[in-house]
C-alpha cells in the first residue's frame, strides 16, 4: 500500500522493498521452522551419511554469522579449534542448522558491545578408531534466561514473556528444533544460564571419521 502512495519516489519505494525482503525472509524461516518441527515430531527426518570437511561448516557458519554480528553491534570471535580430525561422515547440513540456530541465538539475544565465544574440541578416544565425539562451546556474555523460562526452553513456542513484543522477539522454535535434532543425532546438549549476564551452551556430537582420498 504504501509503495502505491509513493510509487514516483524511488527513495521511498526501495526502503519499502528491504522492508519486504526482511519481512519474507522472516515469515520464510517461521515457515520452515514449523514445517522442521512437523518432521522431528513425526519421525520423519532423515540424517545424511555424507563425508564432509568440518572446517567448511565453521567458514560457512562464520561468513553468515559474523554479518549479523556487525549489525548487532556484537564481538563474534573466531570458533577456537582442537582437532584430529577434520574429515568427517555423518549430516553437514544439520549439523550446519545447530551451529547457526545457538550461535545465531548467542548474537541475537546479546546485549550491545556484548560477546560470543565458540570452540570444537574432540574430546573422546575409543577402541573404535572411526568414531569421533565433538563437543561445541557457546559462551555468550547475552541477557541471559530465567530460571521459570529454562524449565521450558526446550517447548515448542516458548519464549520469556518480557521478550515476547520486543526487538528480542523469535519463533519459539529455534531450541526445541535443535534438542530434537541433537538427539537424533544420538548426541547431547547441556547450557548453564544467568538473567542478565549470559549463557553456554555444551553440544556434543559423534560423527564417524573420513579419510579423505589422497591426490
């Protein structure tokens, strides 16, 4: 409607259509959210076998994630790493949706001039030679969860109330998407949380290791 008023000021009328963009790109990722929710609740999703590098997953993590710290106006800095190993088989892309959605929620939900920090270590040796146990580390120095809100973090459409209407504002879907794709994934999630002063998520993952083909 309002590009209709101000269709002969051009000005005007690109503003209007970021605007649009932001708004599609929000409902398209409320959208997916919901139909990936459907799936895990349903049985119904289906992790790859796939043999992958795990350094592409953290630059691509990084290249979307760090815009999106600038904009926040938040200290995103480089994923620390202590590995073995780098070539891996299991699901890139899910997998790529943990580490966007918590770290993603550690910008998000941070304060200005606030910080997030990531690590990857691999942290379990076995007799079982192909497997490899990762655990992810995001510290953010955010708002923070209540305790009332962290009893049910993990419901779908969950969200502190005082956040509900602000510039905070999500889904409610991020978490629970995440809980239910780590353990199908058959690994764990563990966060400490404090109002006010931030949160650390602890993600540990098993991914069987690839060697990768020489020349």
């Amino acid at each position: 409607s309002l590009i209709r008023h101000d269709a002969g000021n051009k000005a005007k009328v690109i503003e209007y259509a970021e605007k649009i963009d932001i708004s599609s790109q929000h409902l398209l990722g409320i959208i997916n959210d919901v139909l990936d929710m459907n799936k895990l609740e349903s049985g119904q999703i289906q992790l790859s076998e796939d043999s992958f590098d795990l350094q592409d997953i953290l630059n691509e993590v990084m290249s979307i994630l760090t815009v999106q710290a600038k904009k926040k106006n938040v200290c995103f800095y480089p994923i620390q790493t202590q590995l073995m190993h780098w070539h891996l088989i299991g699901s890139p892309l899910h997998l790529r949706q943990i580490l966007l959605n918590i770290m993603g929620n550690a910008i998000k939900y941070n304060k200005e001039g606030g910080s997030v920090t990531t690590s990857v270590t691999e942290t379990e040796s076995t007799s079982d030679f192909n497997r490899v146990m990762l655990e992810f580390i995001c510290q953010d120095t955010g708002i923070g969860m209540s305790k009332d809100f962290q009893e049910h973090m993990f419901e779908p459409f969950a969200q502190e109330k005082e956040m509900m209407q602000t510039v905070y504002s999500g889904t409610g879907l991020g978490l629970p998407i995440v809980k239910k794709i780590v353990e199908v994934m058959q690994g764990t999630i563990d966060y400490t949380s404090e109002k006010g002063k931030g949160t650390t998520f602890v993600i540990r993952l098993p991914f069987q290791n690839w060697q990768k083909p020489q020349g």
